[in-house]
C-alpha cells in the first residue's frame, strides 16, 4: 500500500520505508480520534451535466473482455506459505503490470528488482455484492470489485469481475467539473492511492489517504463507446483532440469504454498530510483502508490507518454508521465515526468484522502475509486483542467479507520473483 511519489514526496520517506518487521503492541488512541476522523460531506453536482450515454453496473458484468482464471497456475507462486480456499489469476496483461522500479529493491543494492514502468496499474481495493447487498445478488449477477491505482497519470480505475464468468472489464474512475476554458462540463483523473473501496448500494466509496472518502455512483457510469461524442480508442482523460488538430472533439477515458464519475467527498478539513501520523497523538489520520460491517444494525463503513513498523502507533480503525437514507449525504451518521480501536500490530492494509471478530490482514514484504484474527470490545478506544493468525498470500490488501459463504477476499499487489503473483483470493475465516 505504498503511496505514488509524484503526490505525497513529503511524506515518501516514511510511507515508502515499509519492512516486514512488526511492532507488538501500541498506546491506545488519543481522546482526539473521533474529531480527526470526522467528516463532511459535498457534493458534486457536475456528476449529472457530462452529455454522454450511461450504463449499468449489470450490463458492465455482461460485457466482460479480460478472462480471469479460477485456481491459475499463472500467478500461484503468489500465494506463498498461504493456502487460500481458491484464487484467481488475472489476465496476463495485468497479472505482469510492473510497478516502480525504486521502491522494489529488496536487497538494497541500489539495482530496482524489475525495470521501472510508469505505466504499471498496481491493485489495492476490493469489495463485492455481498456488501452492496443485502442479499448478495445485484439483478442476477454475483460479482466483485477490484481497485487500482495508476504509477502515471490515470488516476484509479476499477475491475468488474462476474464471478459467474470470471469475465472482467476496466472502468475508469473520473472526477467531474466545469472547464470554464472549453465552456463545457469535462471530467479529470482522479489521482489518490485508493487503498480501499466499498460497494454499497448505488455508490462506491474509495479511500483517499490524506482527505477522507470519495463517493462514486452506479448510477453515473458513462459509456464512451456508445456516446457518439466519446471515443476508446485515444489517450488522455476527458474532452480531448483525437484529430490531432488542435481540436477537442470527443471524451476519452484512457482507452476504456466505461467511466464512473464521482457524486461527491466526505471529506477532512484540511489534507492529512504531516510526517506526524502515526504518532497516536496528532490530528494526522490517514484513511487506508474501507470495508462493510453488516452484522449490526445500521450496517457499519469500517475505515482504517495503515501505519509501518517503527511507527509510535500500530494505527486506528474507526466505524460510521450507515443510516440508509434515500441519498449518500444521509450516511456515514453525518460523518462522525460511531467507535473506534487502535490495532495490536503494525504494517495493517485492511480490517473487516463479521461482528464476532476483526479480521486484520498484515504485509510482510516480498514474503507471505498474517492475517490476525482479533476481538475489538467496546470500540471506545480500546486497544483490540490478536488471538490468532493464519499465512495469507504475497502482498495482501483490503478485505472484504462475503458473508454467506464465511470467506475473507482479498487482492494482492505484488509480482513474485519476476512472475506473476497477483491474484484474488478467499480464505476462510472458521478454520483457523
């Protein structure tokens, strides 16, 4: 869950200095965690004035053109000392994405272990129809959420994957304005980390690192291959020359047929971004992580704060409630979290509950994960308690509960010796 270095040099030292060591315990978290990790909302109307056609969510799922392989040989080296119940492989374009060269150099000999590509998608987030749902079916359609960030200029873009098919197809995420220069309403890449998202209802709520959460609608995807005004077949992002002749004539999403644009941000302040988090007593939250907590009522946005080991803190995790009103501005009970804990151990890139337990998934570099199981309490600040742990694959990251089958999904980021080792995978949560 390395942040990209164009946006956040002055913090990259301390969020690139990640090691597997793991710090074994931390203070509990200051009286001001509440206040830090407080929220409001805005909107942003814009979402609703782009003049192109709009899809769905479940015709995204028909229209899947990248083939993901259940239990792939491809990328099984990934899965390290872990035994997942099943996993899948992405295509080979994906599978094979290189990430920045710099930040790979394991063995400290000023050589990076693969080549730069500043091209490289990384994957980050995940989420399913079991949290978009109740009762996990989005129109007949079983599927999941894959997020990734972009080491160059494309900001985030998302994976639909059917589970039925295994069929997936890209959407881009975009943020929408009003570009008084074109005198039209045009759209922009959405440039965060994106280290967690969630899909509930009509919306998607994604982790941005140092401003709180962008909100994102199923219902404002935008087709760019059936709008007479859009193209697939360009670079760049928004209302672009595809003529080459100094001419903007048509919207682009950096090749891909879907956009999903955002509706609006629940957001800090100000940005989280001193070198001071991770201390446990600055106002400096970093917002890492997302997952749903369904086994309440209201159903619970779980957030949490990645912090690497050496840190004073291990980090905190947070949950708002979710009211279900008829619009997003009703949720997340104003934008105030409802409980919060401090973690137990460090190097955390995703938290989820079944309201028994947190779950806690835990990167150890180039080697396997751990993910921790774990009791909160009260959630009042209260330090939560490991009593159990479980190798997971190379490079794990958010976590996301499918609940009726008692699985944990997940996404790695890593390659694995210079093969493929990204994958999804489920693990079970009973059986260890």
């Amino acid at each position: 869950m390395r942040q990209p270095r164009r946006l956040f040099a002055a913090v990259a030292a301390i969020l690139l200095g990640t090691t597997v060591a793991v710090t074994a315990a931390a203070p509990a978290a200051h009286a001001g965690t509440v206040s830090d990790f407080t929220l409001s909302w805005t909107a942003y109307p814009a979402a609703d004035q782009i003049p192109m056609v709009k899809a769905t969510m479940t015709s995204v799922f028909d229209d899947g053109n990248h083939q993901a392989v259940y239990n792939g040989t491809s990328c099984s080296g990934g899965k390290g000392s872990a035994n997942p119940l099943f996993w899948y492989c992405f295509a080979a374009t994906d599978g094979s994405s290189l990430r920045d060269g710099p930040e790979e150099d394991n063995d400290k000999d000023g050589v990076p272990d693969y080549p730069f590509d500043a091209s490289s998608w990384i994957p980050q987030g995940i989420t399913s129809v079991s949290d978009a749902l109740d009762d996990e079916d989005w129109n007949g359609k079983k599927g999941l959420l894959v997020g990734w960030y972009h080491s160059g200029d494309n900001g985030i873009r998302i994976s639909a994957m059917n589970t039925a098919t295994q069929r997936y197809r890209h959407l881009l995420l975009v943020n929408p304005y009003w570009n008084a220069a074109l005198g039209r309403y045009d759209f922009k890449a959405v440039d965060v980390h994106a280290g967690g998202m969630v899909w509930y209802g009509d919306y998607l709520y994604v982790a941005d690192t140092f401003w709180g959460i962008r909100v994102f609608s199923m219902k404002h995807i935008y087709d760019l291959g059936a709008s007479s005004n859009g193209t697939t077949t360009c670079s760049g992002i928004g209302f672009v020359d595809t003529n080459d002749n100094g001419v903007r004539d048509k919207y682009c999403a950096a090749t891909y047929k879907y956009a999903m644009v955002q509706v609006g941000m629940w957001q800090r302040p100000s940005a989280s971004t001193s070198g001071q988090f991770c201390t446990g007593s600055a106002n400096n939250p970093r917002f890492s992580y997302l997952s749903l907590d369904r086994a309440p009522t209201p159903d619970r946005l779980i957030v949490g704060e990645y912090c690497p080991s050496g840190q004073t803190s291990n980090g905190r995790v947070v949950a708002y409630n979710m009211n279900n009103g008829s619009t997003v501005t009703h949720q997340l009970n104003d934008g105030v979290p409802d409980a919060h804990w401090t973690l137990p151990v460090s190097n955390i890139q995703g938290a989820a509950t079944n309201g028994s337990h947190f779950f806690l998934n835990q990167s150890k570099g180039h080697s396997s994960g751990a993910i921790h199981r774990a009791l909160g309490g009260a959630g009042n600040g209260n330090q939560m308690t490991a009593t159990a742990s479980t190798p997971t694959p190379i490079g794990p990251e958010d976590l996301s509960i499918w609940r009726t089958s008692a699985t944990l999904w997940s996404v790695t980021e890593h390659l694995h010796s210079g093969q493929q080792g990204r994958m999804i995978y489920a693990m079970a949560w009973t059986t260890w």
